[in-house]
C-alpha cells in the first residue's frame, strides 16, 4: 500500500532484481483524487484521460488545462508500468480486478483475485513479561542551563526509581 510515497516504487525494487506484488484494496491509484467518485458521489468507471478526468481535476486544482493534461498523462503511465512491473498484481474480486482493467485499460488478466486469510490458527498471545528496567541517558556537554538537574530531581520524585538506570555522557564546563 503506498500512499503517493512514489509513483515509480516497483520499478525501483525491479531494477534491482527484486520481486514484487502490488496488492490493490481499492481504487486509490487509479485516480489522482484517489477514490474514483464523481462530484455526484456516484462511481466513475471512465479511463483515466484527461476528456474524463477534467470534471472533477478542474475544481481540485489551480493548474491550467494543458499542464493538467500532461500531469495527469504521467499519472497514468506511471501507474500503469507501476501494474506492468509487478511480478503479480493482486486484487479483492474479480469484479475489482474489471474495474480496474476498464479504467486502466490494462488486461483483465493481469489482475489476480486472491481471498485474503490468514493461513495460520490464530492463537492467543503469550502473557507479556514485566518491563524491564528503565534506562534513560543524556548525551552531551553537561551545564547547568542543560537541565540534567531536573531529570535527576523527576527521577528522585519517582515511585519506581530503583528501578531506573541513568547514564550521563559528556564533559562538564566545571567541577561543580
């Protein structure tokens, strides 16, 4: 799942020889308002070209229409050699997996339909062992205008403190 963090993620991974699966939950890449809705609210089911997608692209952004034409071009090609990359792309339906094709214009069977399950009985978790020991530390030259006599004073002020450790690290500007 990536959240606009790339739009060139797979084929990173594949040129270094990786494999990948996208896994698609939604229609959230396959639109650059993210959730495929009309400003009825109704479901868009139109390919992603710029004669479609301008309807809702035109009020969201401050973009001229040429500009917003090519942007969304390299949107739409990004995530389709996105899709072409992947070693499989894996989808929640088949029914999902048509409306992708039909907006993307890629090949049905690109798009695998796979049921999500655990593979595993779950279980119950073991009880959880008790915290360790607190260990703070500080690092850095020590002064007063530091605070390091205030971390001593809360640590003294604690219910627990014998079970804390602290380790200060650095020099001092004088003996005091």
């Amino acid at each position: 799942h990536w959240f606009r963090l790339s739009r060139d993620l797979i084929r990173q991974v594949n040129r270094l020889g990786i494999p990948a699966i996208a896994t698609l939950h939604d229609f959230f890449s396959t639109c650059p308002t993210a959730f495929r809705l009309l400003p009825d609210h109704s479901f868009c089911t139109d390919p992603i070209l710029p004669t479609t997608c301008n309807r809702c692209l035109a009020t969201d952004f401050w973009w001229g229409e040429d500009e917003l034409a090519r942007g969304l071009q390299l949107y739409r090609d990004d995530f389709i050699n996105e899709f072409e990359l992947a070693n499989r792309v894996l989808v929640l339906s088949g029914s999902h997996g048509h409306s992708l094709a039909q907006a993307t214009g890629i090949d049905d069977s690109r798009f695998l339909s796979h049921p999500f399950r655990s593979w595993h009985k779950l279980s119950h978790a073991p009880q959880p062992s008790p915290p360790p020991p607190l260990r703070l530390a500080t690092w850095g030259h020590q002064a007063p205008y530091k605070g390091s006599d205030l971390l001593l004073e809360a640590i003294a002020k604690m219910r627990h403190r014998d079970d804390v450790t602290l380790d200060i690290f650095g020099d001092c500007s004088d003996a005091e």
